[in-house]
C-alpha cells in the first residue's frame, strides 16, 4: 500500500527543458568543432534554449515549480494519516481474525487508491499547466523570431539542435532571448483545471 510520488515529481521538472540543452553544450565541448564558412542566408535557432534562457522562461519554470511543491503537499497531507493508520494496523495485525484483516486491508486500500488518484488528478493538471505556460511563451516569442530572422536576411531557418557541426554564426538564439528578455520578464498563472474540464486562468505580462 506505498503510495509512488513519481509522476508528480516528474511534473515539477517537465517545464524545464535546460537538461536537454546542457546535454548539447557538453558533447559540443568535448568535440573540436567542424568550423567552416558561413553559410548565406542559413540561420539556426534553438527554441529549448530560447526557453531555458529567457527570463520568462525562468519565471515560468520557477512558478510550475512552486504549484508543483504545492500540489505534493496537499498530497503529503492527505496521506500521512493513512500512513499512520497502515502502521496501527501492522501492529495489530497478528491479534485479528481473518475477516477483520480483510475488511481493514480493504478500507485502507481504498483509502490509499483515493490518494493515488488524486496524485495523478495533479499530475494531469501541472502537465496542462505546463503546456498552456510554454504556449504563451512560443506567442510571445514568434514576433522577436521573425523580426530576428529577418533582420539577419535569414531566407532558411534551422533546428540548431538538428546540427551536426559547421559555422554556427547564424545562431539566431542569443539575440531572440535578448529581444524576448526586453518584452517579457514574466508571467503569472495558476493551476489549470483537471483537462477536459475548460476554464484557465490567463497569463498576465510584465
């Protein structure tokens, strides 16, 4: 009757996207890059980084956090005196007869299943968080991108994750975080209702 907590720690962490990134930067440091000319007109960009980087990003990965932090505490609370109850009744156990065991064992295991239901309930709820989260950043984002893009004379726009090697100064990234960081530092949601349900609540800029 353990109640696992993975699925909602692994919320906590799913809208940060830096692990992927930092995987990027290590193999790239550790391989001498294949260098070569720049090539006209070819621009790359890495959304995970622009993500990873830009402070609203940063806002938004601290905040999904927070609720994420919430959301295990209602669950550490709902289920501490159940555990409490598990405990009173190992104790016990060996001085019940057969059908008192059976009939406690199953009150606390639908009491455990309640709890186990819930946990995911939030899980669901941070995932949408998160994807409603990165939406609004990505609206925020495409204007800098295709200003960047076009500032550059860009006429082809790459996945800078999807490169083996070459002259990356087209890299758009850096001047995109530079230009969401002067629109946005920040915003502002809460959890989203169980999906399917309808109703969020909005995101508000700074």
């Amino acid at each position: 009757m353990r109640i696992d907590r993975t699925p909602l720690a692994l919320a906590a962490l799913v809208l940060a996207i830096v692990p992927g990134t930092a995987a990027l930067a290590q193999s790239s440091d550790t391989n001498p890059p294949l260098g070569g000319p720049v090539v006209s007109g070819v621009c790359l960009l890495s959304r995970e980084a622009i993500f990873a980087n830009a402070k609203v990003g940063k806002a938004a990965s601290a905040r999904l956090k927070q609720l994420a932090d919430q959301a295990q505490s209602e669950i550490d609370t709902e289920r501490k005196p159940i555990d409490a109850d598990v405990q009173a009744y190992r104790a016990q156990a060996a001085s019940l007869s057969a059908d008192q065991r059976q009939t406690r064992e199953q009150a606390l295991s639908q009491r455990m299943q309640k709890v186990q239901t819930d946990q995911n309930q939030r899980a669901r709820q941070l995932e949408a968080t998160r994807v409603k989260a990165m939406g609004q950043i990505a609206q925020y984002a495409q204007p800098v991108i295709t200003d960047t893009y076009r500032s550059k004379s860009c006429g082809l726009l790459l996945d800078r994750n999807a490169v083996l090697g070459g002259n990356m100064g087209n890299d758009l990234t850096p001047l995109v975080v530079q230009g969401l960081d002067a629109k946005i530092s920040t915003i502002s949601f809460n959890l989203e209702p169980v999906p399917a349900g309808g109703g969020a609540s909005g995101g508000t800029q700074q």
